[in-house]
C-alpha cells in the first residue's frame, strides 16, 4: 500500500499533467520536464513587484522585465547595454512566432 506522501505527489502530478494538458504531454520524460521547467520559469515573473510586458499569448509568451533592465544599466554601465537587450527580446518574439517559444528574458 502506498503512503500518503507517496499518494499526494502522484495526485499533484496527476493534477498538473490534467490543468497544463494544453502545453504539452507530461509523461516525465526529458522532453516533457523541459516544457515543465518553462512553466516554472514563468511563474516566477509573478513574484516579482514590477509591471512585466508579455508579448505573444496565447501562441507563444515572451515576457520582459524593463525596470530590472534599466536599473542594472544604471548600477552597472554599458555591460548592461539596453539595445543588446532588446534584440534578445526581437529573437525571442521571432522565435515564438515560428515554434511556440516561451521564454522571460531578464
């Protein structure tokens, strides 16, 4: 018989796999704890207490976050450069547009 820690993590497992059906199949295999790890990527823009600009949804998600940008160009001058930034941000939105990527660029 399984425990109940052993029966609360197949159920949350279970749950997840049912809520996030429509980014993928989760079957634990590489490719599908990548897709996990995106997710988890972008729940940590929420934590963060700054407006944050998401372009794409709900084909592809490429979120920024300017005011942490600006503030480490301030702090650490022009190896914090705003265009080389920005043209993370334009490849990335390329990129989502052609695949589906999703991705937080800081």
């Amino acid at each position: 018989m399984k425990n109940q820690l052993e029966q609360d993590i197949i159920s949350t497992a279970e749950s997840f796999a049912e809520n996030f059906s429509d980014r993928g199949h989760f079957d634990f295999s590489i490719q599908s704890l990548r897709k996990l790890d995106d997710i988890l990527e972008e729940l940590c823009v929420q934590d963060r207490d700054q407006p944050v600009l998401v372009t794409g949804e709900p084909d592809y998600s490429i979120s920024i976050f300017a005011f942490d940008k600006v503030k480490g160009r301030i702090q650490n001058g022009k190896e914090d450069e705003i265009p080389y930034y920005f043209d993370g941000y334009i490849e990335a939105v390329k990129k989502g547009k052609k695949t589906g990527y999703r991705a937080t660029i800081v």
